[in-house]
C-alpha cells in the first residue's frame, strides 16, 4: 500500500540520485555520456566555433555547453521536440545551474576534492569499475576527466544548496493528511476488504433546506451519542429515526468513493465522519478488514526491575530479587521499592505494549524469546541488571498509522519542492542574464 502512494507521489532527493540522474543520458550504460555529447543527432558541439551563449552575473554560458545539453535532453527523453525548444530549454538549465552553484558558494557551502572524489568512486562501483578504468573509459568515450568532475563538483554544490534551503519543515495539517489518503483510497487499498456496520438516516431528494439541515444535524447529534461504545443502542437509533445494518465482507473496489474514503481514514472499532449520498446520511463503523499490503508489527507487554549498573554486586542483587519474586513476594511492590527505572517502577515496572525492536537489544532478545508470565534470569544492559516478564504478545496493524506518517513525508517532500523552486525563481528574477545567443 505504502509502495503504491510512494510510487505515485514522492521524489527523492540524495546526493547520488541527482548526480546519477544527470549522468543517465543513455538508457543502456552511464558512460554512453561522451557519445551522447558528441554524436551526430543535428545539433552540432563543435567547440571550434564555440563562443558565448548568455552571461550570468559574473559567469558565462558558452554555445559548446548549451548545445551539449540539448543533445542530451534530446537523446534521453525528448524525440519528438523541435531542435529551437531543445535549445532553448537547454539554455534555461544551464542558467538555473549557474546561478544555484553561484549562490552555494556565496553562502559559504565547500566541496572539496574529497567529496568529488566520493561521488567518483561510487559512480565507478556501479558500473563495476575501479576509479582508474572508470577515467580511462571515459577519456575513451571522448570526455573530458576535469571538465567532467567539475560537472559532478557542480551537482554537489546544487543538491548541497537544495538541502540547506529545504532544512525548514512547513506545517502540514491533519486535514492535508486525510486529503491525501482520501484521493488515493481506491489504488492504495486495492484487494482490501472490510466487514463495517452502515448506520442510516434517510434523506430523500427533493426535501427542502431546512429537513436537509435537520437531517444533518441528526446524523451529527448520532455519531456522538455512540462514540466510544462498543455497541449501537437500538433505543439510541429509534430515537434519532435512524437504522443499522451489518453489511458483511465487501470488497473495497465494489464501494462507492464516498465509502472508500471513510473506511480508508478509521481503524476497527472506530466511527467514521458523517458520509451523505443521493439516499440519507451514513456513519459507517469499521468490524475488521483484511487482505491488501498490510504493514504489521509484533509487540508485547512487558514488566521489569532494573538492578542499576552502579550498584555494587548488581546481578547478585538482582537474582535476589527475583528470588524474593519466586518465594512468592509481589512483583509490583518490588519494582517500587528496588528498579531504578523510576517510570516504570510508578506502575509496578510495566511499560507500555510496544514493538521490542525499541529495546536496547539485549533485552529485546529477552522479550521475543520468553515464554509469557515467566521471569527472566537477570539479563545485563547498559543501564544494569533486568528482571523481566512478558505479560502479552500481539500482533499489531501498524497500516494506517505507517499510511499517515507516508503522506506526512509525502506532503512535505511536495511542500519542500515547491517552496525551493519558489526560492530558485526568486533568485532567477535577481540575477543578471544577458542572452547572447538568438534564441
């Protein structure tokens, strides 16, 4: 589910990514780069004739470069645009570029030979080269190595400067979440099935304003009347002139859009917002619902002692504890009275259910391989010497909750893109460009 809304929606960003990506202008090899620059595709590089394409600021453009990145926009992905376009949105690039590194080192940003050398080093593994054969493959396809480090020097300073710009995090409502999950709930719960209850309200068309309102406000009046209950109170419903009925297993691509989009924001148990269509108004409770990718966690209630690690003799002390446990003393009075886990000793030294993956590992071992209400023998942390026992275990669907921190990085990631390029217009407006190709 999470893959589908990921694939749909989010662009990454990281050092490599963008350096591959400009790197990528053959669909076969990464060091097809040199033939892409210089074959015979109509748009001549010839850097015999070279000379100044536009000025900016205080850096020049020249025609070899906006010809070469025609060339490959246009062996990439663009066949079938005109060779004035290719040109003309090569020049706009490459403006965009300029001014970026420019304003990277402005502000201080530095990539040293170091990180270039990084960046090398790693294109060569994932063409299965050392760095020395990587140089001599690309001098063979006819690039320059300088010019050709540079460029990359070039896409470290950009994405470098991209981050830096990015670092602030806008606020994204519950709401933009929900909106969000709202517009993909058909894709992202494909082969989900649910088992819901539909409580009604008829509304029929053609009834005035003023029944439509309180027909509404009925509904509303209702939801809240059987929030937190367990059951639906038939008295509850005949007094509101309202009906329910459990409709079994419905497949989610036999919903309407108005069902799909309340069932894909509520977890079992839960109500859903006020949903109307052309019959009445529905609140709709979620039984269970299965089927789909679902995102699952195990997780386990858990109690303990902690003997502290700056206690004398603390594994002595703490088989003594347990001891006292086994004599038939009571483990909350004391995980009061001996843990110095203070947090959890409050309340008898259980801990929140939880996934034990969030447990210093030695105690995470602990937890997924005791048999339940059984103690442990003292098992060594960081923090000292436990004494622990696994109440519960269950297995927990983490789908919904793992589908809203998706598309509140999803959301974010969109809000960051915008604003950079928002930003990078601002400096565009800003900066001199003074065309001296005849576009």
């Amino acid at each position: 589910m999470v893959e589908v809304q990921q694939a749909k929606l989010r662009k990454i960003y990281t050092d490599m990514t963008i350096i591959n990506n400009f790197l990528r202008s053959s669909n076969k090899f990464l060091l097809a780069l040199g033939c892409v620059l210089f074959a015979n595709t109509g748009i001549a590089a010839d850097k015999t004739l070279d000379s100044i394409a536009a000025i900016v600021n205080n850096d020049v453009i020249m025609i070899s470069e906006v010809k070469a990145e025609a060339i490959k926009a246009k062996r990439s992905n663009k066949q079938n645009v005109s060779e004035q376009t290719l040109i003309k949105e090569a020049m706009e690039k490459l403006i965009l570029d300029k001014i970026q590194v420019q304003r990277a080192k402005a502000v201080g940003i530095k990539i040293d030979d170091t990180a270039v050398d990084q960046a090398m080093q790693s294109l060569a593994e994932q063409n299965k080269l050392d760095l020395q054969k990587f140089r001599i493959a690309l001098i063979n396809e006819g690039y320059n190595y300088k010019d050709f480090r540079e460029n990359i020097r070039d896409r470290l300073y950009m994405n470098t400067l991209r981050k830096r710009q990015q670092v602030s995090n806008k606020s994204i409502s519950e709401s933009e979440v929900d909106d969000l999950i709202q517009a993909e709930s058909f894709s992202l719960n494909k082969g989900v099935q649910y088992r819901f209850i539909d409580i009604f309200i008829p509304n029929k068309n053609g009834q005035g304003v003023q029944q439509f309102n309180t027909n509404y406000n009925r509904a509303q009046q209702l939801r809240k009347l059987l929030l937190g209950k367990s059951t639906i109170p038939k008295a509850t419903l005949s007094k509101m002139g309202a009906t329910s009925q459990e409709l079994g297993w419905k497949e989610s691509s036999t919903l309407s859009p108005a069902y799909m989009r309340s069932l894909s924001l509520i977890g079992e148990g839960e109500l859903s917002q006020v949903v109307r269509d052309e019959r009445g108004f529905h609140i709709l409770k979620l039984i269970e619902q299965r089927g789909g990718k679902r995102t699952e966690t195990k997780q386990a209630r858990v109690r303990h002692i902690l003997v502290s690690a700056d206690t004398p003799n603390g594994r002595i002390k703490a088989i003594q504890i347990r001891n006292r446990i086994l004599a038939g003393e009571n483990f909350n009075k004391l995980a009061k009275e001996n843990s110095a886990d203070k947090g959890s000793a409050e309340k008898g030294g259980e801990m929140p259910i939880s996934n034990p993956a969030i447990f210093v590992p030695p105690f995470a071992k602990a937890v997924n391989s005791l048999p339940l209400n059984t103690l442990s023998q003292p098992v060594q942390t960081k923090f000292g010497w436990h004494i622990i026992e696994v109440l519960e275990r269950k297995v927990s669907d983490q789908t919904r909750d793992a589908l809203k921190t998706q598309a509140q990085t999803l959301i974010s990631d969109k809000k960051q893109e915008e604003g950079f390029k928002n930003w990078l217009k601002s400096l565009r407006d800003q900066a001199f460009v003074e065309y001296r190709l005849n576009l």
